[in-house]
C-alpha cells in the first residue's frame, strides 16, 4: 500500500533536519534525526569513511557549509516503516558536492535515520 502524501511530508520534514545540520554547520539537529547506531559510508576526497555516525558529526561541527552551499530533498519511497531519501548538495565547504542517500526507520511515531551512505562527485575530490 502507498503511503500518504502526509507522510511523505513526515519524511521531508525529517530530512530538513539534515539539511539544517549541514547548512548551518551545527549537528545538533542532526543528532535528534539519527539514532545513535547509526552507520555511515562514502569517500571523502578519495578514502573511505565508514563506522559510526559521529564521523559526519564531526565533519558537519568543522566544516562550514559556505556562503553557495544548496540543497535538494528528493523523497525517493516511503513504504509502511521504512523510506529512502536523497539529499543533493552542492558546494559544502565552498567546493563539495556530495548525493547522499538517507535510509530511515519509523519509531513509533517518529521518522529516524540508521544509515547515510553517499557520493561525492569527482570533480570536487581534492587529493
């Protein structure tokens, strides 16, 4: 069964929160959309990052996100406990562009994410 078109706002409004974290630098809302096992992979400027989500915490606390930093949430599926969305960002840190893919689990009432994986772009690895 599809789910609602309110629930696909559940899991936008879940995402912003990552936005949000990213955008201003702070993971602080990230950090209430996360559940604290939860994984994180992807190559950052060619090595790869995997493990605990604290890793992005730290990356998102040290790295301001620019003044041309800008986002797109696209939810790709929602189905009854489980959704997958795609955040594009451009120019984080003033040169990154990363797709990331956000694999969430809804908690009682609450929309939560336990993986991150994604790409960085190739044309913005440093190495």
């Amino acid at each position: 069964m599809r789910a609602s078109i309110e629930e696909y706002k559940a899991v936008e409004e879940a995402a912003l929160k990552f936005v949000k974290s990213v955008a201003e630098g702070n993971s602080k809302y990230a950090r209430e959309l996360f559940i604290d096992e939860a994984v994180l992979f992807g190559y950052l400027d060619g090595k790869l990052e995997h493990g605990s989500i604290e890793q992005f915490y730290r990356n998102v606390d040290t790295v301001g996100a620019g003044d041309n930093f800008k986002a797109r949430i696209d939810v790709v599926d929602v189905e009854e406990t489980l959704a997958v969305v795609r955040v594009l960002e451009e120019k984080w840190g003033g040169r990154i562009d990363f797709t990331d893919y956000l694999l969430l689990m809804k908690m009682g009432d609450e929309w939560r994410c336990v993986a991150k994986a994604y790409n960085q772009n190739s044309n913005t690895i440093q190495k």
